[in-house]
C-alpha cells in the first residue's frame, strides 16, 4: 500500500511513528498514559476526517460520535513491550496492513453507534505491539470508507524508536 510517490506533508515523529497528512485529513500523535502503574507512556495516533477534539480516548471516545456517513477514524495505539509477539499481537513482516471491507462490523465498534462499523487488527511489527483501530461512519458505504481509510493508513510510517 505504501506509494513512493507520496510527498504530502508528514506529523512529527514521534517514537519513530510518523504519517502523511493527506488533504481532508486531520493527523495528530500523542502521548497517552499506559494502564500500568508505572505510568509509562506511548505513542498514539489519531487520524480523522473530521477534527480531532483535544479530549479524546485512544480508540476515539469525542470524535466517532461526530463523524457523519462519509468519515473515518483511524486510531494506530502502541503497546507495552510484554504484548510483543503474544498471542493476539501476532507478528507481521509487513506495515502497514490493508483493512478489508468484509471486516467491518458494528460489534467491532468500542461503543456501538448505529449506522457505524469498524475494524481491530492486532500485531507486532519491528519488536513494537499495536492495535490499529478503524471506523467507518456509514457501513452502507464500507467499500469507498475501506478505500478511504486504506490511503490514510498506507501513509502511516513505522521505525525502531
């Protein structure tokens, strides 16, 4: 998915995770706070084609419930070095994955909102775990949504922090 021929302007690394800011597309990285009590942080990047509110939980609590049919959320959230390579963080040889649009589902929402659909996938890439997380505001149109959200995340770059 990744095109060389990209040059859109990029966030700022963060952790060695950076993304294209594609043209309607609002990007941000961040640091959240693990649920650990160590109180270790870790990148999380929010993505949106709606604006992304200052207050907003990793899987997008404050933004999914403002997106209207045509959005999409994308939430890539990194996790602690005891997830790498488990069971549910699989490894992966390649980034990013393409979601596909088959997967979609509104069971797969954090909180179902009605019309919404979305998408988890679990894994590890270069000794990091991730969840990338997706949602779509119209499952009606997940194959155009899927479409949207694949260009987003084929911008999304990943390095050794």
């Amino acid at each position: 998915m990744t095109d060389a021929g990209r040059a859109g302007p990029r966030t700022e690394p963060m952790e060695g995770i950076t993304a294209e800011v594609l043209a309607g597309w609002e990007v941000r990285i961040r640091r959240a706070r693990a649920s650990n009590a160590e109180e270790v942080t870790k990148p999380v990047l929010h993505a949106a084609t709606v604006p992304l509110l200052p207050e907003r939980a990793d899987f997008g609590d404050g933004v999914v419930e403002t997106l209207g049919p045509g959005d999409v959320f994308v939430s890539l959230v990194e996790y602690g070095p005891d997830a790498v390579n488990s069971a549910l963080f699989a490894p992966v040889d390649v980034f990013p994955p393409v979601l596909e649009s088959n997967e979609f589902r509104p069971k797969q929402l954090q909180r179902v909102i009605p019309g919404q659909a979305g998408q988890q996938v679990f894994f590890s890439y270069l000794d990091r775990a991730f969840c990338l997380y997706a949602v779509i505001g119209s499952a009606a149109l997940v194959d155009d949504l899927t479409e949207k959200a694949n260009r987003l995340i084929g911008g999304i770059q990943i390095a050794s922090p």
